[in-house]
C-alpha cells in the first residue's frame, strides 16, 4: 500500500465545483484514460458539437487532451459547472488529473508528500476539510498515479523510487536528510511575531548558512538540531533594520526579475487569457516592455488592472493578520511537501529550488501591491498566489537553461537578497 507521509493541518479544502480547474488547464491523458473516454462513446450531440479529445503537439510530442470549448472550457462541464463524465459514468471514470487536482504528490523516498495548488480558490482559501481527511483518497491517487506514470516502486513498495535531490556542496543525502534540511529551513516561517517579508528573509539567511555547512556526515536528527540552533539565533540577530539596509536591487537584478515576473504573469488559455490571445507581436512587445520596466504593464493576465511599473515598486504598510496567515500556510506547504525542489520542481538541486522560490515570493509580493490597488488586500493575495503557483513547478520554461542562469546569476551576485529584501518590506 503507498504510505502518504503525515499531512499538514494549516490547510483544508474541499472541492466547491467553482469550475475554475475545468476552464483553465488541458488535461492530458494517459493512453488508458484516453480509451477509457472512446469506450464511453461520447456523442457530439452531447458535447456541443464537439469531439471528446484532440490531439496536441508535433510529430514526435503528439499528447491526447480533453476537447475544450472556444471559451477555454472543458466539453465536459456542463451548464451547473458539474461534470457531464461524472454525471453519467461516475467519479472513478474521470482520467487522475481530474480528480488529483489541486493536490500534488511528491514521491521523497519511504513515502509521498502532499502539496498544495493554490490556483484553486478553495485551496488558497482552506476552505473545507482539513488536509489528514482526504487521507484515503490520497492513497489511492497514489497508487494510480505510481501505475499511470509506469514508475518503479521502492522496494517496500511504499512510493515510487526516486532520488533524493542533490543538495549542492553536499553529496548523497538521502530523503530523510532532505526532509529534515527542508523542515528545518521552514522554521524562521513559524514566528507570527515577524511580518512575512522578515520572515523569508531569514529563510534566505538561514540558506545561506546551512548551504557553507557540511551535511553528508550528520543523520537526520543532527540535521534538525543545527537548524533549530541557527534558526534559534535569527530573531535577534536579523531584524527589519537589516532588511533596510540591505542595497536596492542593481540593474541586472530588476531586469532578470521582471523578465521571471513576465513568465509568471503569462496567461495563455482559459477564461483568463491575457495578451497571448492578441498574437506573437502583441507578446513581443510585452516582453520589450518588462525589459524596460516603465509605462504600463501589460496586461499578460486577465486579472491583471490598468497599471504603471511604478505601482510594484511603492512600499507596503503592515500587511492585514489574513494576508500574512495566507503567505505564510502557502511557503509552509512549498517547503513542507518538498515541492519546492526535485521531482516536482524540474528536478532542480535543493538550494536551486530555493532560490526559486525566494524568487518567486519577491514575485508574488511585487503583484501583491500592483492587485491590491483595484481590489480588497486578502483578494489580491490569493490572486497573487494563484496567478504565480500556476506556473510554479507546471510553466517548463522555469526550469530551462537559460533561466537556471538567471537565478544563479541572482543568487551568486547578492541580487536575490536584494530583491527578497525589497520586495519583502
Ligand atoms: S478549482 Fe478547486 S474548487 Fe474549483 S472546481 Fe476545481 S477543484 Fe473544485
């Protein structure tokens, strides 16, 4: 049976059948779901107008996709935002992304962490049960999950055999030494008494010092005590003075930023659709734009209002109490589940997948106080989340090359700090 390693209580959810997941993403099938679909023998009639699937891609990345609709939604939902396939041939019909959504399995070695994707309103709200009661299904999503992607079980056949991911300077840690170095860095995240933008700060801090520390040598329990040591120290020694003072982002900081920014923002399908519904100019010249930083944003995504470049650069006062909780559950469920490196994050290298997700935070700060202009602050948060974790660990174009350069060219010139700093205060 798959082992689902203990589940956070921070967060809760329920499927509220908003619709938004079945109007906003493909789903592609493996070859049984797609047969699994002919063999119900779907007619057009039923589908208005349309085929169940369609084939996506070139010659040699052909994949089969759900059909969508010209709005973007899927051909299967129906006018009361149910599912037609489950309406008519049960739950158990539906292909697993379907139904694993928003849910993320993380094979980290005896067995699967769950994340969290916070492009689901109901996730990014908690709203509904919490997390430990959706433990039965999960085993099962485990367990197809493991079959579907045909991969290899560990040989207690508790999870999928992966390996632990590299932890740069370090050689060989096994997950148990993973998870610990992962739990511990989420420690300065736990102290309510510091704003959020403090409190990653630290986390980068506390990086730093655990990345100059040799590891291989200490086992998992030695691991958590030389975090809660130098965590422990962090509060006193790191406070928002030391944010202050630390230098403005340079120039080549605020352009691979907003060029990470642009990635983030880029809204291709769906209701929600921004300026790629406009054609490869219009994006080109949205690119230009993010390069230049100045004048109006351009609009990438629906929810993004008529705004300047300069309004992601004013200060923020004290962010509410609900803003901070919902910052702080999101960056615990990130380094909680593993998300944040490895498998799920295009197999980067742990202290790569943080630096990422430092990255990303700057990120979703920045959209926070663009949003928050047109919107209540809680609302702009959780679009802020939702907007950039769609892209977290799912866009490829995080994970290549030439942007693995880019944060470390961040990391290893001070601009990374720079910006967590910035746009953290
Ligand atoms: S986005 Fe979330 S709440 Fe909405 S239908 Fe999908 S799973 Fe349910």
């Amino acid at each position: 049976m798959q082992t689902i390693l203990p589940l956070p209580t921070i967060q809760s959810w329920d499927c509220h059948t908003c619709g938004t997941c079945c109007k906003e993403y493909l789903v592609t099938l493996s070859p049984a779901e797609a047969q699994r679909i002919r063999d119900q023998n779907w007619t057009k009639e039923e589908l208005g107008g349309l085929d169940p699937l369609r084939t996506k891609g070139g010659l040699f990345s052909k994949k089969t996709v759900i059909n969508h609709n010209a709005d973007g939604s899927c051909v299967f939902l129906d006018g009361s935002g149910r599912c037609k396939m489950h309406a008519k041939h049960g739950y158990e019909s539906k292909p697993l992304p379907c139904k694993l959504f928003p849910f993320v399995l993380i094979p980290t070695g005896r067995g699967w962490s769950v994340g969290m994707r916070y492009a689901c309103p109901s996730a990014s709200g908690s709203l509904g049960r919490p997390m430990p009661e959706h433990l039965v299904p999960l085993r099962k999503f485990a367990e197809e999950l493991l079959n579907r992607e045909e991969m290899t079980p560990n040989p207690s056949g508790t999870c999928a055999q992966v390996d632990a991911p590299i932890v740069e300077g370090n050689k060989g840690l096994d997950w148990e030494k993973v998870r610990a170095l992962a739990k511990g860095l989420a420690l300065p995240l736990l102290d309510r008494d510091s704003p959020i933008g403090l409190r990653m700060f630290r986390v980068l801090i506390l990086a730093s010092d655990l990345r100059k520390a040799k590891l291989a040598n200490l086992d998992a329990g030695k691991i958590d005590d030389l975090c809660a040591i130098l965590a422990g120290h962090l509060p006193a020694s790191i406070g928002k003075d030391r944010m202050e003072q630390t230098p403005k982002p340079g120039w080549i900081g605020r352009v691979l930023f907003r060029q990470l920014a642009a990635i983030c923002l880029r809204k291709d399908h769906g209701p929600n659709r921004g300026l790629a519904g406009q054609g490869r100019v219009a994006l080109f010249g949205a690119a230009l734009s993010f390069v230049r930083g100045k004048g109006a944003i351009p609009k990438m995504h629906k929810w993004l209002p008529d705004a300047k470049f300069d309004v992601g650069e004013l200060a923020v006062e004290e962010l509410p109490p609900e803003v901070e909780r919902v910052f702080e559950r999101y960056y615990l469920m990130k380094f909680g589940s593993l998300q944040f490196c490895g498998p799920t994050l295009f197999n980067m290298p742990f202290w790569e997948g943080v630096d990422l997700t430092l990255l990303i935070f700057a990120v979703q700060m920045w959209l926070y106080r663009i949003l928050r202009g047109s919107m209540p602050e809680m609302e702009a948060a959780q679009k802020a989340l939702s907007i950039v974790d769609d892209h977290y660990g799912f866009n490829r174009v995080l994970g290549t090359f030439r942007q693995r350069l880019a944060y470390q060219i961040l990391g290893s010139t001070g601009q990374l700090e720079r910006l967590v700093a910035h746009y953290g205060a």
